[in-house]
C-alpha cells in the first residue's frame, strides 16, 4: 500500500510540469474575413485527459475545435496530433457535434457505424462494432431505430457512439450536452468521466457551463475574446478521485467555478 | 390503419363519381356525360382495342420525356445544387422553361423539329423538367451544414458527401419535384398530342369531341388522370422502399 501511493505522489509532482502531450496547437490564428477569431492562440493538450476549452460565446472556442478537427484551417500557425502536422481530418479525431449531425435517413446502428462506413470497413465487421458500442451508451434495443423516434439525449449517445466507434485517439466533442435536458446532462457528465478513465482517450471538450468544465476537466483552459487568447489554464486536483457524488460539493470544486465566474462576469454583458 | 386509409380513399371517389354523375344527369351541359355513360364508353374502347392502340402511342413520348427528365434533371438539380457556376449558367433557362407559355411556343417547336416523336418528347420535357431541376438543387443547396461537416470529419470524400449524405438528404424534396414534374409531363404529353399531330389519346379526345361523342371524351381524360395517379402512387411506394427512415409519420400523430 505504502508503495503505491508512494508512486501516485511521485507521478503526480513530475505531471505538474511534464505530462505527455497528445494535441498542441501552436500560434493559431484564424481570420473570418475582417473578423478576427483567434490570434496567436497556443495550447498543449495532454494524453489521456480532458481539456475543456471554457470561455464567453465568440471567443473563438468551437473555431479551435474545428480547426484541430481538420474541418477549418487556421489563417496562420499549426496543430499538431501525436507529433504529425494536420492538414485535414484524420482518422486519429472523432467528432462530437452539439446538434447531433445524425442521418436522420439512417438507423441507429447504421449512424454509429457511419464512420467505419466511410473507411470501407464491411458490413458485417462495422456491424458488430456499432452494436456494441451501442450497447456500451445504453442504447441496446434501439439498433433499428431512426433518430427521429429517439429523445435528444438518446440522439447525443448515438452520436458519441458513433465517434467511439472509430477508436480514434482524441475525441472532440463541441458543446455535446447543450442541447439536452439538465438532468440528462448530469448523467452524461457522470458518464464521461468514466469514459475518460476506460478509453485513455484524449478528450477536448467545449464548453459555456463553468460547473461542467470544473466538474469534467483535469485541465480547464478558459478563453477570453476580443482578442481571443488563453488567459488562464487552471488544473483541479483534489476531488478528481473522489467519486462521481461528491465533486459538486467539495469546496475545490466550489471555489474554482467561484473563481472563473468572477473572471469571466466582465465579459458578459 | 391501411384499412382506414383504404375506406377513406374508396369513401372520397364514391363522392366524385356520385357528383359527376348527377352533375351530368341535370344536365350542367349537353356536352357533359355522366359517369356510368363515360365508363360504358372507357369499357367499349378498352374492349375493340381502340385505348391500347392509342396508349401505344401516347405513351412512347411520355415515357421517353418523363424518363429524360427525371434522370437529366435530377442530375443537372445536383450539379447546379452544388456549383454556383451550373446555378448561373443552368437555372434561368429552367425559371424561363416553367414560365414559359408552352401551348404558344409549339410551332416554334415543330418548325425546329418536325412534327414526329422528337417534338413530342421536348413537350414533355419542358413540361417536367423545371421543376425537377429547380427541386433538386433547391434541396442539394439546402443540405444541413452540420451533417456535411459530420461526413468530412469522418473522412467521406467529396463523393460520398454527395452520394451517401446530400442525395439522401434531399430525396424527398426531389421525389417531391419527381411527383410534380410527372404530373406535368402527362399534361404536356396530351398537350402534345392535341397541339402538333392527333395521335393516341389526344386523337380519342379530339375525334370525339368533333363527332359528339362525348363519353368516349371524357373517357380518354379519364383513363389519363387515373394513369397519372397510379404512377405516382408507384412513384411514393419507390420511395418508401428507398429511403425507409425518411417516413416520419405526420406532425399531428
């Protein structure tokens, strides 16, 4: 016993300073015409965690989600995933969007299965992939379903199947729980750290809910606009290992919410 | 619910049929059959051969304009759905073409190309075609952003983001313009058939009206429209084979 939390200690003071880093984008900038959305905007995201990207509407956070995604590419500056330059997306990123972006054509199992779909996997073989990952969001019944027949927050778990599916290194999820019910998103947030800890992913996750940055992160980076740039990275630490029950009370918790609402407050009108 | 949808159907003709048959025993007009007349006469022609003979006619330009429309025209709404460029250089020749008053432009038309098959297709086509073309690209264009963006981000290219997520995206706006444009197309094949050579089903219509025979008139319109509504009816069930998940039910279920 003593030897383990011997090495937990250790690991944790050598994190401080040295995790390994999955993501990091360098010098970002992106220009949408004459508006500015980000400017000289670096960040490293470590292996395994969750990053959330916290800040007021327009500060260029769902822009630097797209643009490591592949799916915008920056006025100037570079990301980088795993060490390789990205130019478009690839297949070590899945996406998770706000509204879903569900085929509403398609079935359940055939929406989760879509990105194996693209990359010629067959039938069969994605198939039985989808299934169980649909099984594994607590979807088991509803392969044959139609996104219309499910409620939002049964579409979200379709999408975040469907991105499980690819097993790609880093998940992107853009808002994923704003547009389901409160209670549906507590058990999602609940879910998700869990996610973390099975699936050592690399997870960035954007966020407008300080409460929900703070209670999913191991890295809060919080965004200021005008002009866009980072302008605190905070890294809770003693109620991580708590339990799933007790986070919304420790006083941590409390005072790190406290503390970027009282940095952010101005911002808002 | 079938059952129900079937009683209502059945209901809602014994009503047309009822109407058109005391409308034509008051009589609205002398040049206005009743039903039971019309039918006896629709029974006759179909009996000595006289409507298959005529549909063998009618039905090679129908089906040669409805064909070239929906396949040229759903890929032309794709293409100008998706290019500015197609857009400018195709959809005002489709806008002029819909609002064109075709029954004057035929003799433009025949002094082109005759009065044989070819003239005939082109009524059809210009009769269906717009429509199409305008439906299609106006659903290609309005493609959700959010699951193209989805189809990129798991590595579709370009061509499966048109096959596998704007066509199927789209379809049932373009099945709409499809039932639309079809519809049409009958219009413009019996506008053909009256306006250029009295062939087929227009020289049932035009004979009959010139000697009186005014049942064997209203016959040949009849059998048309009830040929109509069957081949869009088949056209709905293609699509309910096709693209089972687009079947929502209706808002107030």
């Amino acid at each position: 016993m003593p030897q383990t939390s011997a090495a937990e200690t250790s690991a944790v003071a050598e994190g401080d300073t040295t995790f390994e880093i999955a993501v990091s984008t360098r010098n970002i900038s992106k220009n949408f015409g004459d508006v500015e959305a980000l400017n000289d905007l670096s960040l490293e995201f470590p292996l395994g965690q969750l990053t959330s990207l916290l800040g007021p509407s327009g500060c260029g956070k769902t822009t630097l989600l797209k643009i490591i995604a592949g799916l915008l590419e920056p006025t100037s500056g570079e990301v980088e995933v795993n060490g390789q330059k990205v130019t478009g997306p690839g297949p070590d990123r899945a996406f998770v969007f706000q509204d879903f972006a569900l085929l509403p054509w398609a079935s359940v199992i055939r929406n989760v299965a879509f990105g194996l779909e693209l990359r010629g996997v067959a039938r069969s073989e994605r198939e039985a992939v989808a299934e169980s990952y649909i099984k594994q969001v607590g979807l088991a019944g509803f392969e044959h379903a139609y996104p219309h027949e499910l409620s939002g927050g049964m579409r979200q778990r379709v999408g975040l199947a469907r991105a499980l599916a690819v097993d790609a290194e880093v998940l992107l999820m853009d808002e994923p729980f704003s547009a389901v019910d409160e209670q549906t998103r507590r058990k999602f947030q609940e879910d998700l750290l869990g996610l973390v800890q099975d699936q050592k992913k690399t997870f960035i996750f954007v966020t407008h809910s300080i409460e929900e940055a703070v209670y999913v992160s191991d890295q809060v980076a919080i965004l200021l606009p005008r002009p866009s740039r980072v302008s605190e990275i905070i890294r809770p630490s003693s109620f991580r290992g708590k339990g799933v029950d007790n986070i919304r009370r420790d006083s941590e918790y409390l005072d790190i919410v406290d503390e970027i609402w009282a940095s952010l407050r101005r911002y808002v009108e | 619910m079938m059952n129900r949808s079937l009683t209502l159907k059945i209901l809602s003709a014994v009503i047309l049929f009822g109407a058109w048959e005391i409308a034509g025993h008051i009589p609205v007009s002398f040049a206005f059959p009743t039903f039971l007349e019309s039918m006896g006469a629709l029974m006759r022609m179909i009996g000595d051969g006289t409507m298959l003979d005529a549909y063998a006619e009618t039905l090679r330009p129908l089906a040669v304009g409805i064909a070239i429309s929906a396949f040229l025209g759903i890929a032309i709404g794709i293409w100008v759905g998706l290019s500015r460029f197609f857009d400018w250089l195709f959809s005002p020749i489709f806008i002029v073409m819909q609002a064109a008053p075709l029954a004057a432009l035929i003799p433009l038309l025949v002094l082109a190309y005759g009065i044989g098959l070819t003239s005939k297709v082109l009524v059809v086509c210009i009769m269906a075609m717009p429509v199409i073309v305008l439906n299609t690209a106006g659903a290609v264009r309005n493609t959700p952003d959010s699951i193209k963006e989805m189809g990129r981000s798991y590595l579709a290219t370009d061509l499966d983001v048109i096959l596998k997520i704007i066509i199927p995206a789209a379809s049932p706006v373009i099945f709409a313009g499809l039932r639309l444009g079809i519809s049409a197309g009958f219009i413009g094949a019996i506008l053909a058939e009256l306006k250029i050579t009295p062939t087929g089903v227009g020289d049932i219509i035009t004979y009959s009206r010139s000697i009186a025979d005014y049942p064997s008139m209203y016959a040949a319109i009849f059998s048309i429209i009830l040929l109509a509504v069957l081949f869009l009816n088949l056209l709905e069930r293609i699509e309910a084979v096709l693209f089972k998940g687009n079947q929502r039910g209706y808002a107030s279920d």
